[in-house]
C-alpha cells in the first residue's frame, strides 16, 4: 500500500481491493460493474463515479466504513438525504455550524443529540 494520501476515491479503491488480494475481474463481477469500467473508476477517468448504492457494495465487500467511502466519491447515503429533506433549513444550518469541529467534539455533540433525543423520547 502506499504511503500518499490517495488522490480520488478510485485510487482508495484499488489500494483496498489489492489489499484485499482481490481481482479486478472478480471485484467488478461482485459489484455487478464491468470490470472496464471499475478500471476507468480506479484510474480517476469517469465523469460521474459509481452509484451511491454500489460504493456502499464496495466498502461492505472491503470492509470500510460505507460512509466515507460515499463522501470520497462524492455520494451522500440515502437516509441522510432523506433526513435533511425532512428539516431541510435546520439541518444546513446545523451542518453548517458544525463543520469544522474535530472528530472528538462532534463524538461529543453526537452523544448530546442522542441525550436530548431520548429525553423527548421519554415524554
């Protein structure tokens, strides 16, 4: 594996699926992708990277997070979309004041929603 930070999510990709000791080929034949086209994915050459669905199908064969999978191919997961939808104003704003907050302050703001959540949920 490399030592730099990968470029693109293609070349995440394919650092993982070698790691894994896994074929183009047969990765391709488990995500259901023509192994052309997961090629053109690893090497950074397709205009839009695979469906939000099938990067998913990738982390959980690789055993990644699928959420950062999805933000590095630029895909957002279905239930996060469908939960800003749901309060589209109060959610950007809150994703806006949240970001740049380290990965241990939003463990502590996560831990708060859950408190406040299951305090409502008690009433």
């Amino acid at each position: 594996m490399s030592s730099k930070q990968p470029k693109h999510f293609g070349e995440l990709l394919r650092e993982k699926r070698l790691a894994k000791k896994c074929s183009l080929r047969k990765f391709a034949e488990l995500v259901e992708v023509s192994p052309t086209y997961l090629s053109l994915v690893e090497q950074g050459k397709v205009e839009r990277p695979p469906t939000a669905a099938r990067v998913q199908k990738m982390a959980e064969i690789l055993g990644e997070n699928p959420d950062e999978f999805l933000a590095l191919a630029g895909r957002l997961p279905q239930d996060l979309a469908g939960i800003i939808q749901e309060e589209p104003k109060g959610m950007a704003t809150f994703l806006r004041e949240a970001r740049g907050l380290t990965a241990e302050q939003l463990g502590r703001l996560t831990e708060q929603a859950r408190r406040l959540k299951a305090k409502d949920d008690k009433k």
